[in-house]
C-alpha cells in the first residue's frame, strides 16, 4: 500500500497522522508524502521522522490537494507493481488500530478493480457517519449514504470523499 498524504503547514496534525501510521506496523506500507512548501518545520520533522518507509516529495506552495495528491500518483506510478493499492488519505484524520487492515482485506476480498473507502465520521460528533455519494444523473442529485441506513459491511456508492480511499494501481 502506498499511501499519499498532501500537507501544508501542518505540522502538528501531519506528525500526528504519521505516528498513526506508524503505530499500525502494516508490513506492506509506503508513505509518500507531498510538502507543499510548508513553512512551519513541517520539512524539517518530515526529514527526521522515522519509523515508516517515507519518501517526501517538494511542492512550491502552488500545488494545492488536488497537484499534490497528483504529484505523489505519479511518484507512485513509477514504482508500483500490479497488485499493489494507493491510499487516498488525509493528513487530519483519526485512524483506528485496524484502518489499514481492514481496507486491505476488503479490497481483497471484492477483487482488483474495487475502490474502497471508508466510514467517514467528524469526531465532534455533530454529523453523522456515512459512506459516501450515490449520484442520479437524470435527477441531477446527489445523496448522501449514511452509516444508519444501510447494514452491512459494505455499500455500493458512486463517489467517496478522499479521506481515505484504496484504489487498485
């Protein structure tokens, strides 16, 4: 798993999120992670944390979440084998012990070309959890899919939130 992580100046919540990682020792995990241009120490912790396979990649402050998730795409294009996942993720998310596990199971278990994503949640609590969007184009509407509605351990839906997403390379 290649998990690709963009920052900007963010360096507690970005430590915070590798120390998750860390803590989970899947034995299979790559974290690229795309700086862009912070200028709070975030460079300076990335290059001394340790602990995890890390490679950092050097944006300009321009690239937003958007380039820089491209960016750290293409890093990981260049090195990823077939059978391998990428890992849409978040740097200000609240990880369980089991996170990484649990997507890589299930992303095993529904075949290479399912995306997987997860529960999302607000840790305030002040919205409920869902899944992710179903999308009817003739209505032109999107729906949200919420935790409560449905049973089960998985949901069909037509887009998720790249929180934390695992896509088949």
């Amino acid at each position: 798993v290649y998990a690709v992580i963009p920052v900007h100046n963010r360096l507690a919540v970005t430590r915070r999120c590798l120390e998750q990682l860390r803590a989970m020792r899947y034995p299979a995990l790559t974290v690229v992670v795309v700086d862009d241009g912070s200028k709070d120490g975030t460079g300076e912790m990335l290059a001394s944390f340790e602990g995890l396979d890390l490679r950092i990649i050097r944006g300009d402050g321009s690239l937003w979440w958007g380039g820089a998730m491209e960016q750290g795409m293409r890093h990981v294009d260049e090195t990823a084998r077939d059978g391998d996942r990428v890992l849409m993720l978040n740097d200000d998310v609240e990880l369980s012990s089991d996170f990484l596990e649990s997507l890589a199971c299930a992303s095993a278990r529904l075949g290479e070309t399912t995306v997987v994503g997860c529960v999302q949640r607000d840790l305030d609590g002040g919205h409920p959890g869902y899944f992710g969007y179903r999308i009817d184009y003739r209505r032109q509407s999107i729906d949200v899919i919420l935790v409560g509605a449905h049973a089960g351990p998985v949901v069909e839906v037509d887009a998720l939130v790249g929180r934390g997403v695992l896509i088949p390379v």
